[in-house]
C-alpha cells in the first residue's frame, strides 16, 4: 500500500476563516477536542457552516496564553515568597 502524502501546511496568511477540521490542525489538536472547546472559541455559523475567524482565533490563544503565563508567574512568587519565609 502506497504511502499518502501529507496535507499541506494551511496558508493562515491568506484566509479570512478556517472550517473546523482546519482550525483543529492549524491549533495542533484533534478536531474532536476543537468540538469540544468550540463553544468558548470564536466561531460564526454561516448557513449551518461553522467557520473560525482567523484574527480572532489568534487573539483567543494570545489571550489563554498570557493567562496561563500570569497564573504561573503568581505561582512562582507565592512559592518563592514562602521559601524566603
């Protein structure tokens, strides 16, 4: 049996919104975990088509990163603070 190639990168570049099989790619996720998160994401119905604005998208994993970024900051201080004591 002939290996397939893989899909090609998607060009984020270029696209004002990606399907959701894309966008789970695009996040390195499985497009079942993306279903699951979808609710919380951005996300427009066009006619029964659900489709993730790109900049928006990117904005709603800026902003997750940076909270995660500020809780593990604040965990750092408690621990250093603690350890000073």
């Amino acid at each position: 049996m002939p290996a397939t190639k893989p899909a090609p990168p998607i060009d984020l570049a270029g696209r004002l919104a990606l399907r959701p099989i894309e966008a789970a790619e695009a996040l390195g996720i499985s497009e079942r975990k993306l279903r699951q998160l979808l609710p919380g994401l951005p996300h427009v119905r066009l006619d029964g088509v659900v489709v993730l604005p790109v900049d928006q998208l990117r904005k709603w994993l800026a902003e997750r990163a940076e909270t995660q970024r500020s809780r593990v900051d604040s965990a750092v201080e408690e621990i250093l603070a603690d350890l000073s004591k």
